[in-house]
C-alpha cells in the first residue's frame, strides 16, 4: 500500500498536503512531532515520507539520517521555508529523493510524490527478485565453461567496470547479469532491466532517460527513466543490438559524461550506473552493417562473457533436469519426479535451439503431463516427435492450456497404441491404467485403429 507519512510541526500544512494528496487517492498519514514522527515511520510501512527541516525536538536532517541508516525504501522528500541551495545539497548528500519550496505547488508536490512512490516500489520489486533469485537463480552447472564463467563473474563483480554478455536466446545472458549486480559494491542498490527490443525506437529514448511533460505527443505527465531509477546501482540493457542509433548515441554520451538529458530538457542530471549489457546479435556485423555504433561497442565490450548454447554443454543438462524438476513438481505441488537415465540421454541428443529456457519449458510440460514418479524414454518421445503430432504443431494448433493437454494426450496414447500393435490390454498396461479407461480415453478423443 502506497502509505504517504507528514512530519511537519504545522498543523495546517499537514492538513493541506493530506487534503491534496488523498484527492490523488493516496492514503496519508501525518505526525506534528518529529520524534513521534519517526516511531510511527519504523514502527509501519511507508512508501513516501514528506518531512520539513525546522522542527524543535528534532531537524528534519537528523530524521532523514536516522531513516537512511536503517536501510529504509522509503523516499524522502525534504519540504522546507527555509529553500536555500546549502539546504538542498545537505538533502541531497543525506540521501533526500527531493526538496520542495514552501509555499507547496500542487503540481511540483503530486509530481515528486508519484515518482517517489514509484522508486520505492522499484526498490521494493527489486528486493523481492532478489530474494527470489537467491533460491532460484544460481546459475547451474558443472562443464568447464561454466566453471570459467563464474570465475568471471566473482573476479568482474567488485570492480566498478562495463560487461558485455554474449549468447543465443535462453542461455541464461539475464542470470548472469544479475549475478554479477549480487555480488558487486552495489547489491544493495537497485538492478534496472531494460529490454531493448520491447520497446518501440520512437519511445526508448523516453524509456531510458526520462521526459519533461508536453516534450512529445503522449508526454502528459513527467517521467523518470530507467538511467535515473538505477542510480547508484546497475543498468541491463538487455537485447542492446536492438537499439536504435539515436538512442546509442545518447547512452555513448551518458558513458562519457556521467550525465543524461531527460527528452524535452536541457538540464544535466548527473547518474552513477553501471552499465551491464546482453545480445544474442554478433555486434561486429552489425557495425559492419551501420546498425551499430563502433564506439559504443567499444564502450559497453570492456568485459567480454560469451555464454555457449546448451547443446555445447551437455554434461550440465543432468543438473538442470534435477533442479527444474524439484523445482517444478514443488511449485505444481507434485511427488518428486525420478528421470531414468535413458531419458536423460535422450534429452542431452536433442539440439535445444531455445536452450536453457526450452529446457525448463519441457520439463514442465513432462511434470504436468506424465503422472508418473519416474519418467521413461518411452513416456516422453511424443512430446519431442517431428511428425505430425509435434510438440510445436500442438502448441501452435492449441488456443487454450486444456486443448494443449488434451491433444497431447490423444498424441501420447495412439504412439503407445501404435507402438502395441493396437493391443488395448497391452496398452492399458504400459500407460498403467485400467482397460476401462483406456476405452473411455479412446472415445473421448476419438481414436480409431489405422487401417
């Protein structure tokens, strides 16, 4: 809940601004005592606290200290008479998301207010990935080259430098990168994601770096960009070779300058990031092509990870089966599954275009569709068929998750038919269910015997 918190030792501004800011729909709360004020703070969860400086138990300075050092989310927007350039600074330098001017302006307030809500819950996201990549997202593996990516990785992460990531779609360029960020000087900041090829060129620009209201059809309200949002943490620009060459040319520019211009603005805001990026492109063909800046190359390529497909690392496929599968069957509340060894090295023979990602994908359709502790060779093969009962030709033929099993099922159930001369006492056996069944499965799906 995106709780707003007052601490100003005026009655009537607490009301005012409360009066404004629950017309925007946000719940508000206030204190006219900077001690109390700061008890209610720790003692609930706030998304915003608006706090003025001169108050007499206790200066707004000291309670934003007090707030930072406990590792708050929250965003503090400093609210003050006494609006003089030294005040703002020590703000700033105590960690402040911004400073208003008394008398308040409705605008500046609902404006710096919205923005504030949104880096804490950012930062709130962010934490929450965290902890979930923590269980989650290890990067698993027992190959040399994995081993070597990871000795990568723990020498690259304290050092405050720019990493290129390299692989095909799915190898896992996102876990890496997250990684990295882990185990870094920023952990504790904020790790922005931006996929570059989801988002239309006319609006990555405004995506990456801001815009200032009215600066382009659309542009009703101000905007923080991602650059802005990542300070003093990490930016991923994920797919960057899909970038186009006016929005390369301003993230050269932020590189080099250590500022950025919000679209529509002229005013430098200063941004310590650290830039981590991703492609599945070769982006020395691209510069061959004019679709990408040498130089920024140059710039984002200071340390190279090249991630190899899954089909180049087959001793690691074991591992990841075993993880996906505790995994899967724990999430869908299913018995742990057992995969035979007959079936594992059918799963390392296949090619895996989509790789890590694929991978995990089909061990969850097995999970979900094979009721069994443990999963055979036989009970899989239709799923990975290339006839006419292909896993892709089902997936694309089905509009619903039931029509996918169900096709599935029909495709599962007439390879074991096949496969037992049509015997059904034979059948019923290997699917280990009764004849009954098999007949009513059968009708269900309308399978007659070939001719």
């Amino acid at each position: 809940m995106n709780t707003i918190l007052i601490i100003d030792d005026e009655k009537e501004i607490c009301e005012s601004i409360k009066m404004i800011l629950e017309y925007e729909d946000y719940p508000v709360e206030y204190s006219n005592s900077s001690k109390a004020g700061l008890e209610k703070f720790f003692a609930n969860e706030f998304a915003c606290l608006l706090l003025d400086i001169q108050m007499p138990e206790m200066s707004g300075f000291e309670v934003l200290k007090r707030i930072k050092e406990n590792n708050s989310n929250a965003s503090v927007i400093i609210i003050s008479a006494h609006g003089s350039i030294e005040n703002a600074i020590k703000a700033t330098k105590l960690g402040a998301f911004d400073f208003i001017e008394k008398p308040i302006d409705r605008d500046k307030l609902l404006i710096s207010v919205r923005n504030a809500v949104d880096q804490y819950n950012l930062l709130t996201e962010n934490k929450e990935i965290k902890k979930s990549l923590q269980a989650e997202g290890e990067i698993l593996g027992d190959s040399k080259v994995i081993k070597n990516i990871l000795e990568i990785i723990d020498r690259v992460a304290p050092i405050d430098t720019r990493v290129l990531i390299t692989g095909e779609n799915g190898t896992g360029k996102e876990l890496v990168a997250r990684a990295i960020h882990n185990k870094s000087q920023r952990k504790d900041k904020p790790f922005i994601e931006v996929n570059c090829a989801a988002i239309p060129n006319e609006l990555i620009e405004s995506e990456l770096f801001g815009h200032e209201k009215g600066s382009f059809t659309g542009a009703i309200q101000q905007r923080i960009g991602k650059f802005e949002l990542a300070n003093k943490g990490t930016i991923f620009l994920d797919e960057v070779g899909d970038m186009s060459l006016q929005a390369q040319a301003k993230v050269l520019r932020a590189i080099e300058d250590g500022k950025i211009e919000r679209v529509g603005s002229t005013k430098k805001i200063v941004v310590d990031v650290r830039i981590i990026s991703a492609t599945n492109k070769n982006l020395k063909e691209e510069i061959e092509k004019g679709n990408f800046r040498e130089d920024l190359f140059h710039r984002l390529n200071v340390i190279p990870i090249q991630i190899p497909p899954l089909r180049e690392r087959i001793e690691d496929i074991q591992i990841l089966i075993s993880h996906f599968a505790s995994d899967i069957a724990a999430r869908h509340k299913k018995p742990a599954v057992r995969f035979s060894e007959d079936t594992i090295r059918f799963l390392q023979s296949l090619s895996w275009s989509g790789n890590v990602r694929e991978l995990r994908n089909a061990i969850e359709r097995i999970i979900i569709l094979i009721d069994k502790k443990e999963i055979s060779k036989k009970d899989i093969e239709f799923l990975f068929s290339t006839g006419k009962t292909s896993l892709g030709d089902i997936i694309d033929t089905s509009n619903s998750f039931q029509e996918f099993k169900d096709k599935a099922e029909k495709a599962f159930i007439i390879k074991q038919l096949k496969a037992n001369d049509w015997n059904i006492s034979k059948t019923a056996e290997v699917l280990d269910i009764q004849r009954s069944h098999l007949y009513n499965k059968m009708k269900k799906f309308g399978i007659e015997k070939e001719e």
